[in-house]
C-alpha cells in the first residue's frame, strides 16, 4: 500500500470510527438521549466499514469476517435497548470474538493465517501455495503469536470497556471513544509489523528450498506472482 493511500485510510478511521462519533454523541445525546446518540453514533462507522469492504473487494474470509463481526455488534446494539446495556453487551461480545480466537489458535488455524493468504491472493498469488508456504515450519509460529495478539487485544479493550464504564458510567462514552481507538492503534501498529516481519522466515525458507529437486517449482510459485 503506497504511503499516501495509507495516511488517507488512517485519517479517515480517525474520522469515521472517533471524531464524528464522538461529535453524534456530545452534541446528540441531549437531543435523542444517551442509547440513541450511541446508535446513532455507530452509523458512520457502519457506512465506512461496508464502503472498505466493497472498494477492497474483501469477499473472502477476511471480508466475511469483518461483516460477520458488523451484523453481530449491531444486532447486539439494537437489542440492548439502554446505553448501559448497550456498553456491557459490548464487553461480552468482545470477550465472545476471543473465544473464538483462542479456540483458532488451539486448533492451530490461526484467523491471521488466512487473512495474509487473502492478502496474497490480491497480490496475485494461489491460494494452495499460500497455505502450503505458511504453515511451514519457522513460519506458522508467527502467525500462532499474530493470532494470540488478537487475543490480548479483545482482553485489553474488553477490559478498558469495563473499567471505564464501572468508573465514569455511560457518561464516558466520549472517553471510550478516543481511549478504545488509541488503544486499537497500537495493536494496529504490533499487528502490521509482525505481519510484515514473517516476510523474513519466508524469504529464509524460500532461499532454503532452491537448491533442492523441488526449487524450480518453487521459484515459480513464490518469484513471481500466478493466478488461479
């Protein structure tokens, strides 16, 4: 991704996911009262979230993930009925995504795994060589830490939710806001520089593998990019 497309998409998550919602919900909670303002406050995010989704043409695990999660937290907010009920569901359903993360990450298919073989596949390469490249050895270990970083991240925003709702009550939503996506960009940041460091492991496995009968064929496979 070219530097400029990046800061565009940072500045628009600073938008999109805080600034206007913030500003729904300062300015709109009055108006509407406190579970309105946070619904409504939640549709800008919405919005940018399907609009990433069609633009970035995710239709794939990642995609499905990520609009999986968007019916999930919005049916859940829809049914909450009260701001307060509304934050506390958000915790469970945050505490819900980690199981489901622990229990890829015991079984050892790692979401961050299949998420880089999308990526890949954008890029123009298989899917099959993909997986085959990634679960190798000195290779699927990063994407098992990639995967348990998801995990600390549910707990650690699950538990900022928690503590700041039992400390500032639905008042600190505003705060929650800001705080939730400081925190967001820090594992944000951990996440895309490990992912960028198995490029690393790869390319050592890769070099590994030339000179053995199978290294032409892998040359093809991973040199250059191929198309299903």
């Amino acid at each position: 991704m070219k530097k400029s497309s990046l800061n565009r998409f940072i500045l628009m998550d600073v938008i999109f996911y805080a600034a206007v919602p913030y500003l729904i919900w300062e300015y709109g909670r009055d108006l509407v009262g406190d579970y309105a303002a946070i619904l409504i406050s939640s549709v800008p995010g919405i919005v940018y979230t399907c609009y990433r989704f069609f633009v970035e043409k995710q239709f794939n695990i990642t995609g499905l993930f990520i609009l999986g999660s968007l019916v999930l937290d919005n049916v859940a907010d829809i049914l909450s009925g009260s701001a307060e009920r509304m934050l506390e569901n958000d915790i469970y359903l945050g505490l819900f995504y980690v199981m489901i993360h622990l229990f890829a990450f015991i079984i050892k298919r790692p979401f961050s795994l299949y998420f880089a073989v999308d990526f890949a596949y954008m890029l123009g390469y298989k899917r099959k060589d993909s997986l085959w490249l990634y679960f190798q050895k000195g290779i699927f270990k990063w994407f098992q830490i990639i995967q348990l970083c998801f995990i600390i991240r549910g707990l650690f925003m699950a538990g900022l939710t928690a503590f700041l709702l039992q400390r500032y009550s639905v008042d600190g939503y505003g705060k929650m806001l800001i705080y939730k996506q400081v925190l967001g960009w820090f594992f944000s940041i951990l996440i895309t520089g490990l992912f960028i460091y198995i490029n690393i492991p790869i390319q050592k496995f890769l070099e590994s593998r030339i000179d053995r009968p199978e290294g032409n064929e892998i040359k093809q496979q991973f040199s250059g990019k191929a198309t299903e």
